[in-house]
C-alpha cells in the first residue's frame, strides 16, 4: 500500500456516513435476481434493522418526518392511502434501496432550508413504491414539492426486473433539486461510494422515449425510458455559472456531465471513492488494470466507467464477499505494510489524514472498515411471490469479519438481536448484534491475521447454513397461504439470526480462551486441547516477524544479550 502525500486531506468531505453500494442485474446473477449492497459506515450509525407495519390509512392523515442524522422534526407531509412494509432497506413487494453521501459543491451541499432529508427520502419512498420506476416518480415528485433538504447523494434502487442508479443534489436557496436516473443495463454491475458516478447521459428526444425529463414523468413506466432527469438539471448549471458547464466553449448540452457538474473529482474523491468501486470492478473482471492509476488519484487516467460487465456472472455470496475487500491485489492493499504493523492488520484507525514533517498523508479507506454500522445485500428474485422473493442479507460491524443474515422481506418479526432499541451507540446490550460482533472484531484486531482464520471459519460455516435455510423454505413455502407463509418466514428469519448469535457468542470465548496474552493454545473441535490428566497443553509463542525485532533494535540500540 502506498501513503501518498496529499494537499489537503479531507477525504470524502461531507455528511458523518462514508458509505459503499454496488449494484447487480438480473443478467449478471447466477440466479438470474437483482442485487444491491450497502454499507453504512459511521462512527455514530448503530446496527439495527429498522421495521415499518404497512397498511390502509384514513384521509387527511399525515407524517411527521424527523431528520435522519439529528432526529429533529423537519417536516409534515400527507399520508398515501396505503403503504407497505419495509425491513430496514427492503419492502414487501422486493423493492430495495441504498445509498452513498457525497455533499457535492457550496452552497448547494447545505440543501435546502426545508424539505425532505435523504433519509426520509428513502424510508418514505420504500412505503410508497413497489418498483424502481414507481420510486423514482415518487421521488422526483416529493423533492418538487416539498424541497429537498440536503446536499449530493447517489441511490441505489432495485426489484425484481431492474436496478437504477439515481444522483441528486439540492438546488441551495431555490426550492428543489437537480438529479439524474439511469437503468443499468442487463447483465452489467455498477457502483457508487461517495462520489458522484453520472456523466453525460441520454437526454429526451422526440420519437423515442429512450430518455426522459421531469416534465414527461407520464412516460416512465414504458420499459424503453432507460433515462430520466430533472427538468432544468442543465438549465440550472448554465444559470449559476458552474465551472465545469461554463468551461465548456460551446455550452453543447450533449456533453453536459451531472457528476463532473456538482460533483467535480479531487484526489480524495478518487483516491477515498472511486478507488472503492475500482476494488469491485477489479476482482469482477480482469481487464480493470488501465483504470489503477484513475482509482490511485490520477485525474488525467482513463476514468472508471458507470458500469461493466462482469467476466462470470455472480451467485449471492460472491457478492457478499465484494463487500469484503482491504485493496487485496493491488497497490493500496492494506495487509502488508508497517502500518498493518506485526500482525497484518489492515486497519487505520481515524483521522485518516495525517501530517509529518510539514506533509500531509493519507491512509486508505477501503470497502471494509472498522466504523460500519451495519451491511447488506439485497436480493430480489422474481420468479417468487414478493414476501418470500425480497430477501435483505444483514450484517452489523465491520463487513470483513460480519455474517449476513436472511431476513425475508415478508417478515413481520424482527429478531431481538436486530431489534430498534435494543441497545445503541452508548448503551450496550448483551443481547445486541452490533455489540458482540463488535466484542469479537476489536478483539480481532490485536492478532489479526491469526485470528481472522478462525472468524472466517465459521463466518462461512453459518453463510452456508444460511443459504440451506433459504433454500428449504423457498422449496416448502412457495405455495403457502399469505397467513402461512408469513408466520413461516418469520420462523426462519428469526432461527437464523438466533443460531448466529450462539455460535458467535462461542466463538467469541473461544478466541479468548485461544489467544488469551498473546499466546496461541491448540484447539480441537472448538475445545482448548488438554493433556490426559486435563492440564491445557503449553500454548505456542509465535514470534514477531524479523523486520520488527529490526525495528526495535534499530529504534532502542540496547544489547539485551551477551554471546
């Protein structure tokens, strides 16, 4: 891995969430399901699967939205007539949403005074939607009219057909905002992480409807619309002057970039962002390696593209392990240097801009990080009824070392170990995710490329039990009854994460009985190995490697030994 000197070391300036989304098609699955990711990634994100009970409402009732990052009140807007469940970014009709936070420019990153939030934005919308085109509609329309209070953010939609890659900004002190849509082609994988990923795109033309406008919103159910934007997305560049429009001699609107637009690359942007989706792109397919210097901060390289096409097409736990990613491979890898110190450690703990000697410096960040609140992998297959279809994959902490979880999207049971409430980021709870996988991770870092052997053993033995499980109920539970069906998922959901909090509470007195002061005992079967007459045998003493007995001596000089 390399640190790189930097001007400024402000890496990924914006909201406290610094979050990683990939997205996959139908073409592109193993399965022939559509799949999101998503990381949310704070230092104050606790990891609990939020759960909202749909329905009929009456007339005249409303919903008072709070902001997702402070939890003020922000706004009252009409309740729809009916809305649907969700289980935390999934609702009952296998439609999934995600997102990454990238501010964009001043003053436009402020947003607007009032209005809707992005995290209201997606709650809301997940209510109301039952595709990807339905929630874009829905969005467009809720930021028109009632403002949209914040700055840039790209959105990962997906159902059953299609997956959408949805950019947006706020138009500062006017009412509103500026956005663009796109539908990833079949069997194409695209990615966002805190950067702004649409260049150009298709704009509206009169005999096809390959593109649309805001104002044409009527035509975005006809499955030719592979773009639509806001109405006045360019228009509203022109009128401000923003330098990448304005540096364009001919202001030829065909070349009009959203992303280089609101959200023009710095090294951060690359070198913090896109060097992220570069980390997926690359173990997906092989002929990545022109676009390395793009990803290491290099503007003048060839750039990333939106999307590719992957060399082999992904089951669901391939995609899980995109989710799993230190650089390995390439030259940010973040395993080998004296950062990672004796153990390989391929963590850095905040801030990850640093100074020495009057120089500025960065660490990586990378996919996994040791801040994520909570992961997921979203999967909706089509051929299924909707509530045993939509499945979100849960995880809490760190995506590396976290197990993701199936819970159906029909499900009305949150397990306690998911629960809202139980326990937060200053409350710890026993019976909590986030806290014992928290225990196990921090405890990891300390000795960490021994211990990690022993995580992702059973990690995959659980992932694999998981898929069983799911496999079993799809075969049993196709044909049942709504009431039947229901009760079944939440069965299964809920045996599920209960088997993955014994085994990980087991795992996680095993690895201190195993490694307990520094030692490496013998295990066996789970079990600390014991002689006949039940005494522990004598743990192993690993040494440090050789480099870092240099480094001691090198730093401390003494003689510590006579020949």
């Amino acid at each position: 891995m390399f640190i790189v000197a930097v001007v400024a070391t402000a890496l990924c300036a914006g909201k406290v969430s610094a979050c990683t989304n990939f997205l996959l098609t139908k073409g592109a699955s193993a399965d022939g399901s559509t799949m999101i990711t998503y990381a949310a990634d704070s230092h104050t994100r606790y990891g609990q699967l939020r759960y909202h009970h749909g329905g009929a409402h009456k007339a005249g009732e409303t919903v008072k939205l709070y902001n997702y990052g402070n939890m003020k009140f922000q706004i009252e807007i009409p309740q729809v007539v009916n809305t649907y469940s969700v289980v935390g970014f999934i609702n009952e009709r296998q439609f999934a949403m995600g997102e990454t936070t990238w501010g964009g420019i001043s003053p436009l990153d402020k947003g607007n005074a009032e209005g809707i939030d992005y995290g209201n934005l997606i709650y809301v919308t997940l209510q109301r939607a039952k595709n990807c085109r339905e929630a874009i509609k829905i969005m467009a329309e809720l930021v028109e009219t009632y403002g949209y209070a914040d700055g840039g953010e790209s959105f990962s939609l997906c159902d059953p057909n299609e997956v959408w890659i949805f950019e947006i900004t706020s138009k500062g002190d006017e009412k509103g905002a500026v956005w663009v849509a796109r539908r990833v082609p079949d069997g194409y994988v695209c990615g966002h992480a805190n950067q702004a990923r649409i260049t150009t795109f298709p704009q509206e033309q009169k005999r096809s409807h390959k593109s649309i406008s805001s104002k044409n919103l009527k035509y975005i159910y006809e499955p030719e619309v592979e773009c639509v934007y806001a109405y006045d997305v360019i228009d509203f560049a022109k009128k401000h002057g923003y330098a990448a429009y304005a540096a364009q001699p001919k202001n030829n609107d065909a070349d009009f970039s959203f992303a280089d637009t609101y959200n023009p690359l710095t090294f951060s942007g690359l070198r913090a962002c896109e060097a992220r989706v570069y980390a997926m792109f690359n173990r997906v397919n092989g002929d990545m390696k022109q676009y390395e210097a793009f990803a290491m901060g290099d503007k003048k390289a060839p750039r990333l593209p939106l999307w590719i096409k992957p060399d082999r097409k992904l089951a669901v736990h391939d995609v899980m392990e995109l989710m799993r990613d230190h650089f390995e491979g390439t030259p940010m890898d973040m395993n080998g240097d004296v950062g990672a110190g004796p153990f390989h450690c391929p963590y850095r703990w905040r801030p990850m801009g640093f100074e020495v000697d009057g120089k500025k410096y960065v660490h990586e960040r990378a996919i996994s990080t040791q801040q994520t609140g909570f992961s997921f992998v979203a999967q909706c297959r089509g051929w299924l009824p909707d509530k045993l279809g939509g499945i979100i994959w849960f995880g809490v902490d760190d995506t590396y070392s976290t197990v993701y979880c199936p819970m159906f999207c029909g499900i009305t049971q949150v397990p306690v170990c998911f629960e809202e409430g139980n326990g937060s980021m200053s409350e710890y709870s026993e019976t909590a995710a986030f806290w014992l996988f928290n225990r196990v991770s921090n405890f990891c870092y300390l000795r960490y490329d021994s211990m990690i052997v022993d995580v992702r053993m059973v990690q995959a033995e659980l992932e694999r039990e998981f898929m069983a499980a799911v496999d079993a109920a799809t075969t049993h539970c196709e044909r049942y009854d709504d009431t039947r069906l229901t009760a079944a998922l939440n069965k299964v959901s809920n045996q599920c994460a209960d088997a993955m909090m014994r085994d990980w509470t087991a795992l996680d007195r095993m690895l201190l009985m195993k490694y307990i002061d520094g030692n490496i005992k013998h295990v066996e079967q789970g079990r600390i190995k014991t002689t006949p007459t039940g005494v522990v045998a004598f743990p192993r003493q690993p040494k440090y490697p050789d480099w870092f007995y240099r480094a001691i001596v090198d730093d401390h000089g003494s003689v510590i030994m006579e020949k």
